[in-house]
C-alpha cells in the first residue's frame, strides 16, 4: 500500500491524498483550497493524476475543503463509487449545491463587466455537475467494515469534528492505514467524542492546531456571555462568522442552554444562511448521533433550533433588512473565515462602528478577511469599498470544531503499532508548518516517533 500526498499537506485547505492497494487506487477526500485569490484560483488546475483511473472516493466528512472539488472530479472523468458516512452524505448536497452556486453567480458578474478580448470565465462546476457527483455517494453507517472493492476494505469511526465527520480505517495488502479526517475536541456538544483506534501500520493525522492548547470550554462559553452582555451594554449588534455545518449549531445549543442567565430573550437572533437552516434539518434527522448532554438540553431547555426569537433568513432581502436593526441583532452569517457569503454584507455595514463586536468561532486561514481581521487589520477591502475597522474583535478559541496539541497526542497515543513498535508512522497533513512542527516535536519527546511532514507529491509506502 502506499499513499500519495495532493493537497493539505503543508496547508490547511483541500484535502486530498490518494493510496494505491490491491491493484487499484482510492482517494481520501477531495477538497477545495481555500485562502487567498491566488491559492484559490488552484482549484481549476488539472488533478495531480488521471481522475478516470481513480477506482473509489473515501470522504471523511462534509466540510467543503474536505469535498469541495468532487464534482470537478466527476466533471473530469472519475466514475467510481464515493463513500461517506450517512449524515456526511445528507449534507453533501446541500454544502456543494451553495459552493457551485457561487461558482456560478462568480463567473456571471465577471462575464457581465469583462472587458473586450477577455476570455469569458466559467464556473469550477455547476449545479448539474453536482447532481452528478451525488448520484455516485454510497453512504456508511459508523464502526462496520466494508468491501469497496476486491482486497479493500474501509471502516469509519466517529471523529467528533461535524456531524457525520469520521476517521477512516483502511485494511488492503496485510497493512492498515488510519486517516484522522479532522479530529474535535472531546466534550464538544451535541457531538459524540472522537473513538479510539486500537492499531495501525500508518496514520495521516491532521495537526490544524498542533501548536497550541485551545482555552478551557467552560471560560470560553462565559466569555462569549461577557461578550454579549457588553455588547448589549454599548447598544450594538453582534456578527460572528461562522461555518454552516458544526459552529452555527452549536452557538444555537449555547444559547439554549444560556438562555436565562444570558438574558437572550431580549435579542433577535438571526442565522442568515439559507445553507445553515437546512443543515439544521440534517442535524434533526439524525439525533441519533447526539451525546448525552445535548439529550438532556432538547428535552429541559428552548429546543436549540427553535429558539423563539431566532429567524431564518432565507431571502437576500430579509437578509439585507437585518442591517437596519440599529442595536439588539446577534447575526449568526457565511462564511466561517468572511471570505465570501452573507456576514461581507454585514462586515461592510457595520465594522465601522465601534460598538460593533465581531466574533471569530473557527480557524481562519491565511490570506482570508477573517485572518486579516484577527491580526488587527485597520482597513479591509469588501465589494470593492474601503472599509475602516472600528468593531471590538473577540477571538474565542475555545469553540474550536478541531483538537488541539493535547488531544490531537492523546488521540495518536491511543493506536498501536503493527509489527511489535509501540505506536505507528506517523505523518501530519492538514497543518501550516508552525503547526506541524510544533506537533512532530512534542510527538518524537513524548513517543519516540519521527513523525512526516508531508509535501505535495511526497510519497509513502504503509
């Protein structure tokens, strides 16, 4: 067996590793780059390998830099099977359907102002392109193993990151190769904690926050009480980006179970994200995969998702009405790093004013508006305006969808190793390199383990 590294592999974004086994070749994800103009204009590049020679496509969750370019890999030839887990296959659609929309509005409004002799742009995909995608989704209960084709086979084990987010095992040539997905945190809620893997003969972990220690949950959720207490305090309205699928759904579960103590009943809560709302429906019909906490919340508190004084904007005119509401909004919008979606049109109506608090709830990648503003940016550019930040700016990183050095360690010392070792291989992907670094060296102190940095077209025999 061996693994070639394509995409997260020295960054964050666009997951995608492909294993050759038992004469034929998977891949682990196939997701968007995200950051920057330039690192997002790599998207529409030609696949580091041959799509219609790919046999099968392993996905470990539905989060857009893990899924983002799958129908482009259909659109380019792959014809084989995808697998997911059941919950990661219902929001599927709902997550690539938003991403080809953009596409699409994108390469509109370019066509529509582009000068005479400009090649027209086109979309990365479209909407159909994704209906094809998803006719080719196979989903996966957790913890079953199962034969994807002659000498593989695959289990998906809980990974505590999103709803339907898993780990994957893989089993082809006598060896067993674990890929982490993204890993949450243990306690996070509504989300079961990531399983334990008993053995391995190589890992891919990921390692986003492999150089820090995230804050104590419990201070983090009074910090965002403070937060919203001096808010309403200065009369001002608070935006927080957040990702439709993990951070919105548990701001919501906060606000439940806060809701008298944070005095929430005089706000008007809004998720303005039509994307958001319907994952909300996923999140619904699969309560099953909830822990016990968010149990006990649904049956004792304000349902999470039926808050009385939540709205759901689905229209860009109700959302567009929001930033009339002076004081007294909590805008729940897209997306988690402000690098597109509804909170720009938020951002650039409100950052100007200082009674304006902005919280960041998720990693914001370099080269975003989210990254900018978290390092103190004074000016930033949205829809082609100069916008001057005056807006109190509140990182919390304690509600971080990913572990951190500490879980992400406990996590890999839990596996044993084949062959007699202690602990498996080892090699990071999904990290900047401070990050990855940082990680590789408390690992070798703590286990004894050189673990791999891996780089675009590294390769590793399992």
């Amino acid at each position: 067996m061996r693994v070639h590294f394509h995409g997260a592999a020295g960054e964050v974004t666009g997951s995608l590793h492909e294993v050759e086994a038992a004469g034929g070749r998977l891949l682990l994800d196939c997701g968007m780059i995200q950051g920057s103009p330039e690192a997002e204009r790599r998207n529409s590049e030609p696949f580091p390998f041959e799509p219609a020679a790919i046999d099968a496509l392993v996905i470990s969750h539905a989060h857009i830099d893990h899924i983002g370019r799958v129908p482009l890999l259909v659109k380019r030839g792959f014809a084989g099977p995808i697998y997911a887990q059941q919950a990661t296959a219902d929001l599927m659609p709902i997550m690539l359907l938003d991403a080809a929309s953009i596409s699409e509005g994108d390469a509109e409004r370019f066509n529509r102002h582009r000068r005479a002799g400009e090649p027209e742009h086109q979309p990365l995909y479209t909407r159909d392109d994704v209906h094809a995608a998803m006719a080719r989704v196979q989903p996966l209960p957790y913890d079953t193993r199962t034969t994807i084709q002659p000498g593989v086979e695959i289990a998906f084990r809980e990974a505590g990151h999103i709803l339907g987010s898993a780990s994957v095992e893989i089993w082809a040539d006598g060896r067993k190769l674990v890929f982490s997905g993204d890993l949450g945190p243990k306690g996070t809620p509504i989300l079961r904690d990531p399983a334990n893997i008993d053995r391995a003969d190589l890992v891919l972990m990921e390692s986003t926050y492999g150089d820090r220690l995230h804050r104590d949950r419990a201070e983090t959720i009074r910090e965002l009480g403070d937060i919203l207490d001096a808010a309403w305090k200065e009369g001002g309205n608070v935006l927080i980006p957040a990702f439709a699928v993990g951070r919105s759904q548990e701001l919501l579960y906060w606000f439940a179970r806060h809701w008298d103590e944070w005095g929430l009943s005089r706000w008007r809560i809004f998720l303005d994200s039509p994307m958001a709302a319907k994952v909300v429906g996923v999140y619904d019909r699969h309560a099953e995969l909830f822990d016990e906490d968010a149990r006990r919340v649904w049956q004792d508190k304000p349902n999470p998702f039926r808050l009385p004084n939540l709205h759901f904007t689905q229209a860009r005119d109700e959302s567009m009405a929001i930033n009339r509401i002076e004081r007294g909004a909590i805008v729940i919008a897209g997306s988690g790093m402000a690098n597109a979606g509804r909170i720009l049109h938020h951002f650039r109506h409100r950052l100007d004013r200082r009674q304006t608090h902005v919280v960041f709830v998720g990693y914001q990648a370099e080269g975003t508006l989210g990254r900018r503003l978290v390092d103190g940016a004074k000016w930033v550019r949205i829809h082609g305006f100069d916008v001057r930040v005056s807006a109190q700016r509140h990182t919390v990183g304690g509600l971080s969808a990913h572990t951190d050095q500490r879980g992400l360690m406990a996590w890999y010392g839990a596996i044993a190793g084949g062959d007699g070792v202690a602990h498996p291989p080892l090699a990071l992907v999904h990290g900047e390199d401070k990050a990855r670094e940082a990680l590789a060296g408390e690992i070798g102190e703590h286990f004894a383990v050189q673990a791999t940095l891996a780089r675009p077209g590294m390769t590793l025999e399992v």
